[in-house]
C-alpha cells in the first residue's frame, strides 16, 4: 500500500502513522504559514482602495505578528514532542546557555543575548525554571549594554515563570532605579529584604530610597506649585492683583489651610 508523504485529508496528523516527528512539524508548519499567506492577501484585498499604513505601523505590526506566528508555530512542534525529545531540545538550550555565559563574561553582551534568544526559541515552554533563568540572563546583558526597557522586559518576563528568583528580583530593582522608578525599586528591595537579610544591597538601598523619593516629591510640589502660581498670576493680573495678595497660613491643629487677603501685596523677589 502506498504511503502519502503528507497529512492526512481530514488534517489530522495521527492519521498517517508513518510519518516521523519531523515530517509532521515539517508539514504542520508549511500548512500554517500557507494559512497565513491566503490570509494576508484577503485582507490586503478587503482593504484595497483604503488609507495606507504609515511604514512605521506597518513594521511594528509586522513584527507582532512574526513573534505570535513563531510563538504558534512553536507550541504546534511542543503538543508533537515526546518527552525525550523534550528534554533533548531542554538540553541543546542549555548548552547554548553555556555559551552565552562565556561570552558575558566576556564582555560580549550582544553576541550573549544572541545565544540566550536562541537558547529560549529552543528551550520547550514547560522547562519555566530553566526559560526564567535564561530571560534573567538576557536581562542582564540588556543592563550592561544600558537597554534598561529590554532588561525591565525580560526581568518581568523570568520573575512570571518564577516570582521567587530573588536574583531577577533584585535586577528589577536595580533597572527600576536606572529609569527613575524609585517607588517600584524601593519595594522590589523590599521584597529581596524581607526573603534575604544578608543582601548588602538591598539594605542600603532601603535605607538610601526613600530620602530620595521624599526629596522627588518635594520638587514635584515645588515643580506644581510655581505652575500654579504662574496661572494665578495671569489670571489676577488683569484685575491688578497677584498671588502675593493672599497668604496661605497653615491650622496646626487640623493640618488645613486658611487663606488670607491683603491689599498690599508681599514682597517676593523671586517673582518678576
């Protein structure tokens, strides 16, 4: 009896038992990406005659749609794997993990998250210890090269596989300070703290932080109270008044404020 060298009729890939692993992921693919094909034009079509996509939509929808179809084409290969296959593919990852690791301490960070990217491309999404270590890795290397949005990313990305990686923690941490997000650095510290007392830098970041953001809040204030100033003056100028005719005079006893108005103005030298 002659054998078909591709899937089924009725798409079911268990209906030619002939057929090794790699011929159905071979075949699976090429049915997914002629799906996406007929797809794309059918829109493209639908949409003729409609306005153009700037080239920067066009590219940035491009690309999300590349990542989710190599994320689908990938979980189609997993449902297919057997488990020694599994841990085949688990351990070419982490070889190519190793690799990356030498070029870190290299120095050689983009030729590492190189290798880490295609360490998580190969690695199966049920390894999450292993798939978490390797986005800390990338996450790393994204630090040093100072791609702070990059590390934060795949900091995020290894801390949901596995939210007690307190070394992910604690470069979350510092990413957070490094893009002035000191209220989420300060509780990420917090967090490592609490689980590890001996972590000398989250002791002396949770002592050093909140200084800091108290002392960013009251710029801030500063910030929006001369705003605010500005805005009263343009308005009270035409009536031939300013800000310095009213004084705010703090009620020690409730916290509140009480306005006073004075007909002779408060000298102020820093107003012009």
């Amino acid at each position: 009896m002659a054998t078909s060298s591709g899937v089924g009729g009725d798409g079911d890939p268990s209906s030619n038992l002939d057929m090794s692993n790699e011929d159905i992921v071979a075949d699976l693919t090429r049915d997914f990406e002629n799906d996406l094909y007929l797809s794309a034009a059918q829109t493209g079509a639908a949409q003729n005659g409609n306005i153009e996509q700037c080239p920067e939509e066009a590219v940035s929808q491009n690309d999300d749609e590349n990542e989710k179809t190599s994320d689908e084409i990938r979980a189609a290969e997993e449902q297919i794997l057997s488990e020694e296959e599994k841990e085949t593919r688990k351990e070419e990852a982490m070889s190519t993990r190793k690799e990356g690791n030498e070029h870190f301490k290299s120095g050689e960070y983009f030729e590492a998250v190189q290798l880490y990217t295609q360490a998580l491309n190969r690695c199966p999404k049920c390894y999450t210890v292993e798939r978490s270590i390797l986005f800390g890795n990338r996450a790393a290397c994204h630090f040093k090269t100072e791609t702070f949005e990059n590390a934060l990313e795949d900091c995020n990305q290894s801390l949901e596989l596995d939210p007690e990686y307190l070394k992910v923690v604690l470069r979350r941490a510092q990413t957070y300070e490094k893009l002035e997000k000191l209220d989420e650095a300060l509780a990420d510290y917090q967090n490592v703290l609490e689980k590890d007392r001996s972590s000398y830098y989250a002791r002396e970041a949770v002592m050093r932080l909140p200084d800091q953001i108290n002392e960013r809040n009251e710029k801030m204030k500063e910030e929006m109270m001369g705003k605010l100033k500005d805005l009263g003056n343009l308005i009270l100028r035409p009536f031939g008044l300013s800000t310095n005719n009213f004084n705010l005079q703090q009620d020690m006893n409730t916290g509140g404020y009480n306005i006073q108005f004075s007909q002779t103005p408060k000298e102020n030298n820093n107003d012009s």
